[in-house]
C-alpha cells in the first residue's frame, strides 16, 4: 500500500443524475415509474420521513422533509419505498468507476453527482465536445439502469437522465449542470463565465436561508444583479462570506476538481446462521469483523480515516452506515465506536442476514507502526499469510467459488445452538 497522492484539474465536468436513488428504485422496479412514489429517509428510524419524491407526488403536494404522516395526508395513493443504500451505494459505484476510464481525476460529491477533471484530455479525445461524449458514453455502455437502454442513447435522449455541464472549475461546471435538459450538456467556453453566470437564479450559489432572504429584499434576483454591485458594498454587509459569493458569481473563483488515487479497500464479512434483530448482537459482531479488517497485513503502517458497514436484509432489503475518523485510527475501540452510534440511532429495518465492514480509506501510520511492521517477525507472518493466500486462491478456482469459512463465536449464552456461532468468509 502506497501514499494516495491528490491529482488535480482546473477544467471540469459535471455529471449529475437527479434523485439517483429513486431512480435506481423505478429502474429495477419499472411499474413504479407511473405511481407517485417517495423514498423513506434511511437515518429516520424514530420519525420516519420522506427522502426523495417523484414528480407525480411533488405535483400531489408531497415534499422532502415531510414526515410520511404528513406525506400520505396530502397523497393517500403515495407509494412509500424502504430505502436501500447499499444498492444506491454500488450503482453509484458503477457510475465512478466508469468515470474512471476517462480521467484519472474523479471526486465525487454526493450520490448522483461527481466531477470528473479534464485537464489534458484533449490529446486523447479533442475538444471538449468530445471529451463531454466520450463520458457520456463510457456511462451508458456501464450497465447503470436508470434511463439508458443502450450506450448512445446517453446522447441528446430526453428518456435519459444524465445531465453533464462544462467548464472552469467545479462551480460553472455544477451551474451548467444544473441547466442542462435530460441526456444533454451545456458547456460553458472559458472565458465567458461571467456572461453565462449572469443569467442564472440566485438559488445556485450556495446560500444559507438568511443571506438568500436578505438578498431578496435588496432586489437581487440573479447572479448578474449581485455582480453589478459593488463588491466592498457586499462585503460590507456579508462580511467574508459575501466576498466569497460575489467572485464566484462574477466567475472569478475556479475551484480545481480534486481526485485521489483511491487505495484498495480491506473488508470482512460474517453471514449468521438465522438473521439476527439483537442491537447487542450485531455490535459484538462490528467488533469482531474490525478487529478481523484490522488485521489484514495490508493495513500494516496504516490507520483507518473512514469505515463503513453494510447489512444484507431479509427480504431483500440493506443498511449502510459510513464514518469518517477525524482522527485517524488504529484501535478497534475507536473506529467501531461511531458506527455502533449510528446502529442505536438508525437500527436497520428488519433482521441481519449477512453483515459486511469495509476500511476504504486510510492515513499513513505513526514512524513507530511503520517500524514495527517493517520487524522481522512481521515478516515471517506475512510471509506465511501468503502461502495460505495462494491456497485458497487455488482452492477457489479448482471449485469455482468460494468454499472457505471460519466458524467463531458471537452469541455463546445462547439456549439455541444456531445462535452461538456464526459463519466467517474465509480471507487469510
């Protein structure tokens, strides 16, 4: 494992796919594309509310934030769906990893939204006309079911729904985005930022609700109209985040998409032998699968920054919940503290049948980790952790799957004997 350099890219587009969840839901499930369906939000366990909202429920009065309550008062017909991050999460992987063969600079945002660098690309695919459908295509040919039958129909289709905008840096990009119709691209020249910025609603700049309502009542309405102010006069009155708000809406602020060579992430899972509900049980189980992730040998020298699990349903359902250590760690204690946290606030919705903890991003070590990895018993170990690797590898390929498990004990009070233990992949 090697330092994951940042890379870097003044130019930038925008790909963006409008409530990604909900139409990952109506893509899997085609006869909810005619109903007005809402997604539950997955942190609301206690006061369950809406999430994302489909036209025909927005046009019915139904808004995200609503608690489902208010939502089917409005809506007696709205069709509620349990969410399913972890469905939403490996879509949304897809769609990064085919960013990926394009440009090695990615970062995204949220789901449904990533940037996608395009610094010296034009050797490779030409203009940026060029460039924009080279990632268009690459999206569609993924395999991503949320409007593309086929790869060209990325292009210029209104059944599409990916929005691409074009331009210098992260917030022109996103703004172009944003105007784009379905299955098309705005692309925004460099150096007429200013003049295509000027038009645009004042609601694309990132406003908390006091400095949007103070604006409003200045009569600024537009990005144009808080330009021709002058800018000490907004500073003034704002303060530095004004300053901030005026350059980028006059299109002085081009912020560089800024990827990372993302590092190979270290998993463990446990499959039990009934599903299991106890809040107790699955927190013991969180902390075998950390201590289990914590010893692979490919963490050694590093310390975990972010961590997360995912839980297999019954019925087909999933759970998510992910950190991020402010500080990065080492101890079991420590990383599985915050995801314990979120298991007592936001339970999953039903029983347990496989449950999977995920380090996918990592922090150089201590000189005195590094060291004691580097020792010669460490060595010995990870030399011996490589013999059974090739074992089971060999093993995996002569059956085809994979065959190996440890059996361990989760539950050893237990009056049923299924409960006691639990089944382990088998990753030496």
């Amino acid at each position: 494992m090697t330092v994951t350099p940042h890379l870097a890219s003044d130019s930038a587009a925008c790909c963006w796919i409008p409530l990604f969840a909900l139409r990952c839901e109506t893509a899997r499930r085609p006869e909810l594309a005619s109903l007005p369906v809402a997604l539950v939000a997955p942190d609301t366990a206690r006061t369950p509310r809406v999430w994302q909202v489909a036209p025909l429920a927005r046009r019915a009065g139904v808004k995200p934030g609503m608690t489902v309550s208010q939502a089917i008062g409005l809506c007696p017909a709205l069709k509620l769906c349990e969410p399913d991050p972890v469905h939403y999460d490996e879509q949304f992987a897809r769609l990064v990893a085919a960013l990926v063969t394009v440009s090695p600079v990615i970062e995204p945002v949220e789901l449904g939204r990533v940037f996608v660098g395009t610094d010296g690309l034009e050797g490779l695919y030409g203009e940026p006309e060029k460039i924009v459908e080279a990632i268009q295509l690459r999206i569609g040919d993924c395999g991503l079911r949320i409007g593309n039958e086929k790869p060209e129909s990325a292009i210029h289709n209104p059944k599409s729904a990916i929005r691409v905008g074009w331009g210098r840096g992260k917030f022109v990009a996103w703004v172009a985005a944003t105007r784009a119709k379905p299955g098309e691209t705005v692309l925004v020249p460099v150096g007429g930022e200013a003049t295509f910025l000027a038009a645009q609603p004042l609601a694309v700049l990132p406003l908390d609700p006091d400095t949007h309502r103070r604006l409003r009542q200045l009569g600024v309405k537009t990005l144009g109209a808080l330009v021709a102010l002058p800018e000490e006069a907004v500073v003034s009155q704002f303060g530095g985040v004004g300053r901030q708000l005026w350059r980028l809406a006059a299109g002085l602020v081009s912020e560089p998409v800024v990827g990372r060579v993302a590092p190979e992430p270290i998993a463990a899972a446990l499959t039990f032998f009934t599903p299991v509900g106890e809040r107790d049980l699955l927190a013991h189980a969180l902390d075998k699968l950390v201590d289990r992730a914590l010893g692979d040998p490919r963490r050694s020298g590093w310390r975990v920054q972010v961590v997360r699990v995912h839980a297999e349903l019954e019925h087909g359902a999933s759970w998510l919940a992910t950190a991020t250590l402010k500080d990065p760690s080492a101890t079991r204690e420590r990383i599985a503290a915050p995801l314990k946290t979120q298991l007592e606030r936001s339970p999953p919705a039903g029983a347990v049948e496989r449950l999977v903890v995920e380090f996918t991003a990592f922090a150089p070590g201590t000189a005195e980790l590094q060291l004691f990895a580097r020792d010669a018993s460490a060595a010995a170990r990870a030399g011996r952790r490589h013999a059974l690797q090739s074992a089971a590898r060999e093993i995996a390929l002569r059956i085809r799957r994979p065959m190996l498990y440890h059996v361990i004990e989760v539950q050893p009070w237990s009056r049923l004997p299924e409960r006691r233990y639990a089944l382990i992949d088998y990753e030496p």
